[in-house]
C-alpha cells in the first residue's frame, strides 16, 4: 500500500483552512464517485477492468480524504509514541 502520510497531513491542512470549501470539495468527489460508479457498471465489457480500476482508485481516494483527521491523530499519536520511547533511552 502507499504511504498516504503526505496526502492526509495535506488534506487535514486544508480542512482546517477551510472547512466549508473542504466539506463542498468532499460532497464533489462523492458524486463523481457515484457518476464513476454507474459508468463502469454500464461499460462494454471490453472496457470493463479499466473502469473498475478508475472506480476503485476514486473509492480509494475519496476513502482517505474522508478519514485523513482520523489517520492524522493516529499519525500523531503513533509519533509522540516513538519520541517519548526515544527520549527513554
């Protein structure tokens, strides 16, 4: 799996710029995934693996940003853990 590290510190930044703009960018991306969703279930089936590729790299997306704040305080948490561990010895 990819380190998301960079992209969820990025997000985060972001919301806490600006919230409203962050929840409407959200609301935007869940409805191109719903749009991405019903195109690949109506694509011929020779273009069938390519549209489920982009449908589920836009779920994957979509999923991180949702959960970046989540993945943030972990990301933070799990860091001030590996200081303070450090900082022992």
């Amino acid at each position: 799996m990819a380190d998301v590290g960079k992209l969820v510190h990025a997000a985060v930044v972001l919301r806490e710029g600006s919230g409203q703009n962050w929840e409407q960018f959200i609301l935007a991306l869940r409805e191109y995934s719903a749009t991405v969703n019903q195109e690949m279930v109506r694509s011929p089936p020779e273009l069938l693996a390519r549209s489920q590729g982009i449908a589920m790299g836009v779920q994957e997306l979509l999923m991180t940003l949702m959960q970046a704040p989540q993945t943030f305080d972990k990301m933070r948490v799990h860091a001030n853990t590996k200081r303070a561990r450090n900082e022992q010895w």
